[in-house]
C-alpha cells in the first residue's frame, strides 16, 4: 500500500523537504492588493513583507475551500492509495474543518490530523509520518502514532516587533505602544491550538532576547525528541539565525533551517525567529 503525505503552506516546508519527502502541499491565497497569489507557489514570505513595507498595507489570506482540498485529494489518490493530510491548527484557520469534510468523500482513504500548531509545527508531525512509512507502518499505525504526538508540539517564536500583529488585530495599539517605550520584544506560543503570549524580554538587542528566548524554550521543554528541530524565520540577520542553529546542534540529530512563507509571515514580520520540536522522547 502506498501512502503519501500532504500539508497546506502554513507549514513552511522547503521546496527540498517537500522533494525529499515527497509531500504534497495545499496553498493557502493571498490578496496583495487587487492581485491575488499563492503562498510558496508565486509568493514567499520575503515578497510579503516588502509589499507590506512599500505599501503599508496588510495582505489578506484565504484558506482552502472544501472543493479545493477535494480536488486536491482526488489527485493524489490518482498515484497513491492513502492520504494523510497535517494541517493548522483548526483554531486558526478554516482550512483544517475544510480538508475534514472533503476527506469524507473518500471512503476512509483519506485522514486529517489537526496538528493544534502551524508553521514547522505542522511539519514536525508530517515528517514522523514519512518516517513511520519508511518503517512501513500500517496506515491506521501512522494516523494513531502522529495523533499521539500532536500535544507534544512545541512551536514558539520571538519577535523583534509587534507591528504586523497590530495592524491585524491580534495586539491593541497601548500594547505597541508599551513595548516600544519599554524595549520589550515577545515570544509567542502554541498552547492549546491558540496563539498566545509566552514570554516578554525587556532588552533592547534583538540577538540577546533570542539568546535567551532559546535557553528558556531548551530549558522548560526539555524532554524532547532529538530526531530533529526546525529552525523556522522571516527575513532575519544571518548571524542570528546562525546563533540559534548553533545552540541547537548538540540536542538534536538534525537542525533544519526554514524560512517562513506568507501565510506565517503575513502576521508576524521580519526578524521572527523560533525553534520547534517534539517535547517527547520516541519509545
């Protein structure tokens, strides 16, 4: 039995793991303006964010329609005899409700994990899937194994600037406000398929909080999965990036570098930087 593996563009993965892994992906939309594009497809999060910086003006997503993701089913079971679909977090986005009731045109043939994360999040879970086939797992096996993983998601980020969480609404503007004259910069987590606050540092230089963004993220999840860890940004200096995958290195078998796309990059602008992993030892 064959089975492959699909995401939608909220999990950033590369276009070399999406090859490696031979991994389908269902993109979300984005109204630029009067210009509608795709995210990974026609656009990448860096596009985003100078469009956002030329017009001072926040891009729109859409997820997928039902019909979209059912279509997008139907082709993959062209080749395959299984889907599993991984998507964001169902609190988020329509697009995971949306694949849940195209798959059930499929007559079981088609599964929908709602990863409850987004961003490389939703990739964490993906990839155990390609390697649960490689160890040919059954697929019922692989559905109940990566559904078991799903609360064991650590995604977070920090962020040098709540501008583009302002501008869609996700912060007030006396909260802006408060952090620029207080030189605070937050990280933001995944916590019961919602995002909230998880820490704020009161420094001024954006790589010192990363610094220690990272050692309280490694040091309060610290039971975890050392098969890999993602290292997902915007558009951010390259010695910071450099400086996470660095203090990472010796915890996990591999560091995976990713930038996010529009869709993540849409809400959270540049210089955003986070480290995901599965807080859970494998047996």
């Amino acid at each position: 039995m064959k089975i492959r593996i699909s995401t939608d563009s909220a999990a950033d993965l590369s276009k070399e793991l999406i090859e490696k892994y031979d991994i389908a992906v269902m993109p979300f939309s984005v109204t630029l303006g009067d210009e509608t594009r795709y995210d990974g497809v026609d656009l990448t999060g860096a596009e985003l964010l100078e469009f956002v910086d030329r017009t001072d003006e926040l891009p729109k997503t859409a997820a997928p329609s039902d019909n979209a993701y059912q279509e997008h089913f139907a082709k993959m079971l062209e080749a395959c005899d299984k889907v599993i679909h991984f998507s964001i977090s169902n609190e988020l986005s329509m697009s995971c409700s949306n694949a849940i009731k195209a798959s059930k045109e499929f007559d079981g043939k088609v599964a929908v994990i709602d990863t409850r994360s987004l961003s490389t999040g939703i990739a964490l879970p993906a990839l155990y899937a390609c390697d649960l086939i490689k160890e040919e797992k059954t697929f019922e096996e692989i559905v109940e194994k990566c559904t078991e993983v799903v609360p064991h998601i650590q995604a977070s980020f920090t962020l040098d600037s709540l501008k583009l969480l302002h501008k869609g609404g996700r912060c007030s503007g006396t909260t802006k406000l408060l952090a620029m004259a207080l030189s605070i910069k937050p990280s933001m987590q995944m916590k019961d398929g919602k995002l909230g606050a998880y820490r704020k540092y009161m420094m001024k230089k954006f790589e010192v909080v990363v610094k220690k963004y990272v050692l309280d993220t490694l040091a309060e999840f610290n039971d975890y999965d050392t098969t890999r860890v993602f290292v997902t940004h915007t558009p951010t200096n390259s010695e910071v990036v450099n400086m996470v995958k660095e203090m990472v290195k010796d915890k996990f078998d591999e560091v995976i570098e990713c930038e996010a796309g529009a869709t993540i990059s849409s809400h959270c602008g540049k210089n955003t930087i986070g480290i995901l992993y599965i807080n859970k030892k494998r047996d």
